[in-house]
C-alpha cells in the first residue's frame, strides 16, 4: 500500500496525473457519463413536460435523479465494497445503457419513463461510490489530491456543458438526447473496462455481514472516528452555505434588482457562477500551492466560504451576487480536494465506498435542507437579507469547526496507523483483519493498542 500522506514536497503536476494510465480511463469515462447524465436530465424534463404540459411532473423527472441517494445512498454504496470496483463500474454503466435506450422509445408512458428514470439512478450510488474507493488505489501522494480536485472541476464543468448541450438538443429531439446518454454510457464502460486492470474486492465473501450491518459500520466509521468526524461537519457546512445563491437563484432574478439585465438572463449568471468559481479554485489551488500550504489554507477558506456571501444583505445586483457566488465556489473547491483526500487516508480499504455513500448523501440531504430552509425564510423575508444573515450563521459555524479541528499529531497518528494496518493485517478476536476486511469490532475511535485502521 503506496503512503498517501500528503508530503511537504511540492504540488504533483497534472502532467504526472494524467501519465497514470487507469486515471486516465476514469478521469475520460466519468467525464463522458457526466455529461450524457446533464444532456438527459435536460431532455427528461422537456420530454415529461411536452407530454402532460404538467410543472410539477417535469420537476419530478428532474428529482427523480436525486431519490436514490436519499431513500438508500449509503446501503446501494455498500454493495460496491463486496465486489471488485472495475466490475461494479462496468456493470452500473451497462445497466444504465440499456436503460435509457428504454427511456428513448417512442410513446412510452409517463409513470413508464419516471419508472425506468428512477431504476436508472439506482446504478449512482454503487458506480460513485466504486470510482471513490478505486481512485486511491491508481493514485498516491499528491497525486491523488491534485486527481480529486480535477476529478471535482470536470464535474461541475460537465454540469455547465451538459445542460446547455441537453437544452439545445431537447429542444430539437429530447430522443437524441437520451440516446446519446446512452452511447456515453456504453463508451464510459468500454473505457473502464479497457484501461483499468481488475482488482480483488476489498471485502471478500467469507467476510460478510448483513448488508444493513454493513451498511451501519460505513455510519460509524465516519461519525465514531475523530478525524473523519471533523472532516464530514468541515464539508457539509461549507455545502450548507455555498448552494444557496444557486437554489434561490430563480426568485432572487426575479424579485431583486437586475442591473440592465433581463430576469432570465441575471438567472443563469447567478447559477452559473458557483460552478465556474469551483473549477477555477480547484484547478488554481491545487497546482499553485504545495501539499504543505493547502492543508494549511483549508481551514481559512471554509471560514471565507459563507463569509464571502455576507454582503449579500446589501441587496447587490445580479454580477455582484455572481462574483460573489463565484468566490464561494472558488473557496470550497480550494478546501475539498485536501479534505477529501485527508479523508481517504483516514479510511480502512474495505470502507472506502460505504463512506462515500455515507458523504454523499450526507450532501445531497445537507444542501436539500439548505435550499428548502432559506426558501422558507425567504417567503417572510427579502431574499438579501435571508442569505446574508444565513451566511453570518455560517461564519460562526465555519469558525467553530475550524478551531475544533484535530491537531496535526492527531492527524499524523491516525494516517500512520492507517498504512501500518493496511500493510500488515492483523487478526481481530472475530476472525477478521484490521484493514483488510471490516467488522464492527475495530469501528471505535479507540480501542487499546490495536486501534482502527484510517486508511
């Protein structure tokens, strides 16, 4: 097991990589399935919409996509921990493919199309949560922080594109759409298939449980362990604060000032800033700062994530809320990939996919609370001041957790004992090994001198 400490050398390059080959693969097929995904939401929706002129259904095709992570994120997560992580990839995609080439028959139903929508997001979970626990093992050191922050800026990249390529396409043939999701789907698992070697599962056979357990022990690994536990309240309040010009975006067009712009217009530039200041801080901070530096900035971007958005209670036009929103997203794209990749190294191998189920919907229900939250507020009072004094709640948050943040021998200790179990197991009174195959019984934050691995 390669040491994936961050090291106080200077930033791997994104030439070095882009040299690993199964990165490659990854970085290109999650790319391309991003994209289609974007395209079809577009199109879905148009297509739900065209059919029954109804709001409220095309808005439910557009959620539908959203359910699965939060009816059983964490428990489809866990099946990828009992299978190699290329197979889970290649299977979740096949599926996926066929599916939509379904969705893209004509005449098909609505409740059909919605049914078929809802099996597709199913294959999410389980295929995100492989390609979370497979990326530590292509990339080390560095590498992997400078991966996932790449890996985070072509999201949000393929967001931008996909919807504005699904809208023109929708618009024309939402069919053309859903079948060219479908060939992204069917290339992406060509790509994996090909260009990522097979691995053993991290969880053979012989040592599982029921799936819920399973599923429970990814819960306490990361809430029952310190440093995992700083890093989940670290990421979800900075989520609580950023998504909130993007979710409220549409009614802040509408009721705000709108600076010489139409309403549409002030619209999409607020809901594209986020994403754009997410790409440029991902990429920027990753590459122009060293391991060493990046870990020291996390903190104090989290704390100028909400506070960024302050001024918003001065009821700013449409360009400066966008910049604004833009500096939120450069803040929190600064601060992920360190944290993400702290968290991978305080990870056991054979959890790494039920804690990202675990992450995942975490956020997904952290920035529904959010957006639902401050529309709520925002009903009573003006959207300004409702973001305003809602990101000044976020400074404190943000502060707090800051200064609560595990000392630096603590984070040490926790990633040497990671390696050190990873690279030699050793058996528990159950008859498993730490670090290699998971049981409750090493998920303590501590327990004597055998302690959990955190790898």
């Amino acid at each position: 097991m390669p040491d994936e400490r961050p090291s106080a050398e200077g930033p791997a390059t994104f030439r070095e990589v882009f040299a690993q080959r199964e990165f490659r693969a990854v970085f290109t097929a999650g790319a391309l399935s991003w994209v289609g995904d974007y395209v079809a939401k577009a199109a879905v929706t148009l297509l739900v919409y065209q059919q029954t002129r109804s709001v409220a259904l095309s808005a439910a095709a557009f959620a539908v996509s959203y359910l699965p992570w939060l009816l059983g994120g964490p428990l489809l997560a866990a099946l990828a921990e009992r299978h190699p992580y290329r197979r889970v990839m290649v299977a979740c995609d096949v599926i996926r493919m066929v599916l939509m080439l379904l969705i893209a028959l004509p005449d098909l139903p609505v409740p059909a199309l919605l049914g078929l929508l809802f099996a597709a997001t199913l294959a999410n979970p389980p295929s995100q949560a492989a390609k979370s626990a497979l990326l530590p093992q292509i990339l080390a050191g560095d590498r992997l922080v400078v991966g996932l922050s790449l890996n985070a800026s072509i999201g949000q990249a393929a967001q931008v594109v996909g919807y504005l390529l699904g809208t023109v396409v929708a618009s024309i043939d939402p069919t053309v759409a859903l079948l060219f999701n479908a060939a992204t789907f069917g290339l992406s698992a060509l790509l994996v298939r090909v260009g990522v070697r097979e691995r053993q599962a991290t969880m053979t056979s012989a040592h599982r449980s029921h799936l819920l357990r399973e599923t429970g022990q990814g819960f306490q690994i990361v809430f029952g362990t310190p440093v995992l536990r700083a890093i989940a309240v670290l990421v979800f309040s900075a989520l609580l604060f950023s998504i909130i010009p993007e979710g409220l975006a549409a009614a802040w067009a509408n009721k705000g000032s709108h600076g010489g712009m139409d309403a549409g217009t002030a619209q999409a530039v607020i809901m594209a800033a986020n994403p754009v200041g997410y790409i440029l801080g991902g990429l920027l901070v990753s590459r122009l700062f060293g391991p060493t530096r990046r870990l020291t900035l996390m903190r104090p971007l989290a704390v100028f994530s909400p506070l960024v958005l302050v001024p918003a209670l001065f009821d700013p036009p449409p360009l400066v809320v966008a910049l604004l929103a833009a500096l939120c997203g450069f803040a929190v794209a600064g601060m992920m990939p360190m944290a993400n990749g702290l968290f991978v190294q305080a990870l056991p191998d054979g959890f790494r996919a039920r804690a990202f189920g675990v992450m995942a919907t975490g956020v997904q229900v952290i920035q529904g609370f959010a957006v639902l939250a401050t529309g709520l507020l925002a009903e009573r009072f003006s959207i300004p001041v409702v973001v305003g004094v809602w990101s000044a709640a976020g400074v404190l948050l943000m502060t707090i957790a800051a200064l609560r943040w595990p000392d630096k021998q603590t984070v040490d200790d926790a990633i040497a004992r990671a390696a050190a179990a990873n690279a030699e197991p050793t058996p528990d009174p159950g008859g498993t090994a730490v670090g290699a195959t998971p049981t409750g019984a090493h998920l303590r934050p501590a327990d004597g001198p055998r302690r959990h691995a955190v790898t």
